[in-house]
C-alpha cells in the first residue's frame, strides 16, 4: 500500500473515509423493545410496579447472584453500594483512578476519602499490590472497575479484603456478561454495580443495579433508594396501610417500570451483543497486530472480557504526533473515537481537594497520554469496522517515523 502522504488525511483537507460520524458506542432498541415499553405505558404502573421485580429477578439470575437491588442509574447505585458498605466520615476507600468520577465520587457523596492505587499495565485494571500499599485502619472499603470489560484482579482482590475487613464493591459498568475463571461477574464480589446508561451492553435509558449474595446488604441497598423508608409502597396499598417508618437518610434513586421494561427486553440480547462485541474485538486484533505503533488491549486467559471499550495506546516514541494530534486525525476521518479515561485525581475538583499535582500514579498517567477508545458496539456493521480499519492504519501510517 502507498504510504500516505500527510496531504491525503481529512484532517488537512484529504477526502475523509467516511461520510458520516461513527460513534464510539450505541444503544440498539429493536421494535420488541418498544412494544414492551408501550404496554408498560397502558399499564397501571409506569414507576415502581411489578417490571421492576421482574427485571431485578431476571439480572440476578443472569449474573448468578442470589439479590439484585435497581437504581435510577449506576451513579445512584455505587453511591447506595458505599452507604450499605457502611462507608461514613472519617473512612477511607481505595479505587483506581483509571474510571469515570462517578466510582471515586460515591466515596466523596459519604464524606470519605477516595485514595486511587495505580493500575496494572496490561490491563489497566486496579493492581492488587498498590492496593495492599494503601490500606490503612481507616480503610473499609475497596472499589475495582472492571475496565473496559475486562474483569478485575477479583481473587487477589477479595482476598485483600477478606484478610484485612474491607467489603469489595466491584464496579462492573463496563462488564456486563464478563467472565473471571470461569464465574459470572456479578457473582464475584461483595456487591458489583452495573449501569444501563446507553452506551453500556443494554440500556434502560439511565439506570442501574446492584447484585449481592448478602440479604443484609440488599436490604440496606433497598432502603436507601427509597429515602430510607421501610417497606413497599405497593404492599402497603395492597394492604389498605398508611404507616410506614423512615429509619435512615435515604434518596429518591428508584428505576421505574418503563426502565425496568426496556431493561428486561434488552437483557434477552446480551448474548448476541456480547458474542459480535467479541468478534469485532479478534477483528480489530487481526487488523492490527503488526502495526508496532499501537499497544492493543490484552485479555488474559483466566478471562472473557465484554469488550465495553476497545482502547488501544500509541507508541508516541514511534510516531511523529501526540496522542491529540492521532486523535483530531481519525475524528476528521469520522471516526468517533474517545478518550478513556482523564485520571480522576487530575480532574480539578479533586487538585483543588487532594492537592493533586500529577505524578502521583504514573502507571494511569502514561497510559492516558497515549490511549485512544475505537468505535465498539455491537450493531457496528462489516463496513464500519472495516472503516475503523482503514482509518487507522490511513493515519498512523501517516504519522509513522
Ligand atoms: C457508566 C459508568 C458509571 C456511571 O453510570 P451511570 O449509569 O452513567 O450513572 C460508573 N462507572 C463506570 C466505570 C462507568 O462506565
């Protein structure tokens, strides 16, 4: 193939590959899907009634948990997960900085203290020994992200937990449907958090749900989406009751029955979506593995990841451009490509609070130089991830040393 030249990328004016803007996720809602939710809509519930159940039940028996407690979205349900964790002033958690804010945040929310340990370099997941570093008797807590769909250390992980105290809340936004040898994410940890925001596996437009093995935990899940309030609200109409007790602060974090709905059809596609996810995964590795330019994202053999993200890094010492440089090329290329993530403890609400300079986890650092997420989800058609493809190699080629 002709090396090309910097004349030809969209960027310097160059014909884009293509014409229109591929995102780097989207939602899929099938006429199954709506019809579900239309019958919701003429139905007598619409906020908390019999599909919110229904939809909890369903995800707990897909992930093999023996609870399942849904939010109005994953944010409220990692924020739940602190509170029943029993996460307060003075407390201490440990989480990575390689996420989205809102899996530091949750901490913030109960007047404790994220502490991040930098992550491992294959995976970017959480690394067990900087974790081990960081615990203090103040420390109730561990919060590893499933990053990109890959799980967590989960063993080394719960292991450290189990030896010092500490309950593990696994945030699994990115992992629904993962496996870590050989068992469900979901069924792993002391609670795991997944989100049904739509650019996750499936959508209930904002959402999310907490599984758990532990009754004590559902139930202080169940009390704090609902002002902390005890009982249902159904019931106690069913059963012609006015009192009801309200024994802690809680908030107004319920998913309703239009979600509930939407979510119960999606979860009968995770499987085809996690199936043409992992394909376009082995895709993109077959397209790329000899580029010696770019690090593709591993999977180690104890794993099957859901494949969220598909984040590949640049080796800037073998290209001529920055990572924004790579980056405004493939957008001009229309492809959506994104970011993930900025460090959480870089961001400047938490320099301001911290005293964060920058340095502090290098591990996290570098590899946000250099991280670039490609388009991934799974109504991506051949020729969008044949797009991908030859954007990709069109500009890194261009910017080849
Ligand atoms: C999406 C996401 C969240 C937040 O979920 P929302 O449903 O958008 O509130 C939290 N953590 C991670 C890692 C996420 O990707």
């Amino acid at each position: 193939m002709k090396k090309a030249g910097a004349g030809d990328l969209a960027v310097n004016g160059g014909c884009p590959v293509r014409s229109t803007l591929l995102p780097y996720g989207h939602q899929t809602i099938d006429k199954e899907d709506i019809d579900t939710v239309v019958d919701v809509l003429r139905s007598d519930w619409i906020t908390t009634g019999p599909k919110v159940s229904e939809f909890e039940d369903a995800m707990a028996s897909r992930v093999g948990s023996k609870y399942a407690v849904s939010f109005s979205s994953g944010t409220a349900a990692l924020h739940a997960a602190a509170f029943a964790a029993g996460i307060g002033p003075g407390d201490e958690a440990i989480t990575t900085p390689m996420t989205f804010c809102a899996t530091a945040n949750c901490i913030l929310y109960q007047r404790a203290k994220p502490v991040f340990a930098d992550i491992s370099r294959d995976t970017l997941n959480l690394d067990p020994d900087e974790v081990a570093n960081r615990i203090t008797p103040k420390t109730k807590a561990i919060i590893p992200v499933d990053y990109s769909g890959h799980p967590a250390e989960l063993d080394a992980l719960n292991k450290l937990a189990q030896d010092h105290g500490l309950i593990v809340i696994e945030d699994a936004c990115h992992a629904l449907g993962a496996t870590y040898k050989g068992r469900q994410v979901g069924s792993i940890s002391n609670m795991t958090v997944f989100s049904f925001h739509p650019v996750k596996h499936i959508t209930t437009g904002e959402g999310g749900m907490v599984t758990t093995d532990d009754k004590e935990l559902a139930a202080r899940l169940s009390l704090f989406r609902n002002h902390g309030i005890v009982g249902d609200a159904r019931q106690r109409q069913a059963n012609g009751q006015w009192y009801y007790e309200m024994v802690s602060l809680g908030y107004n974090y319920r998913l309703t029955d239009i979600g509930s709905a939407l979510g119960i059809s999606q979860l009968k596609k995770l499987d085809d979506n996690l199936l043409r996810r992992r394909e376009i995964a082995s895709i993109y590795r077959a397209a790329f593995s000899d580029i010696s330019s770019l690090i593709l994202p591993v999977e180690r053999p104890e794993v099957a990841s859901a494949w969220h993200l598909y984040p590949i890094r640049l080796d800037l010492d073998l290209l001529t451009a920055t990572r924004a440089e790579v980056f405004q090329a493939l957008r001009a290329e229309n492809i959506g490509v994104n970011v993930h993530y900025i460090p959480v403890h870089m961001h400047p609400y938490y320099r301001n609070l911290f005293g964060y300079e920058g340095g502090e986890y290098p591990i996290a650092e570098a590899a946000y130089e250099r991280l670039i997420s490609l388009p991934m989800f799974h109504a991506m058609t051949k020729a969008d991830v044949d797009d991908v493809i030859n954007a990709v190699k069109k500009v890194i080629e261009s910017f080849r040393k």
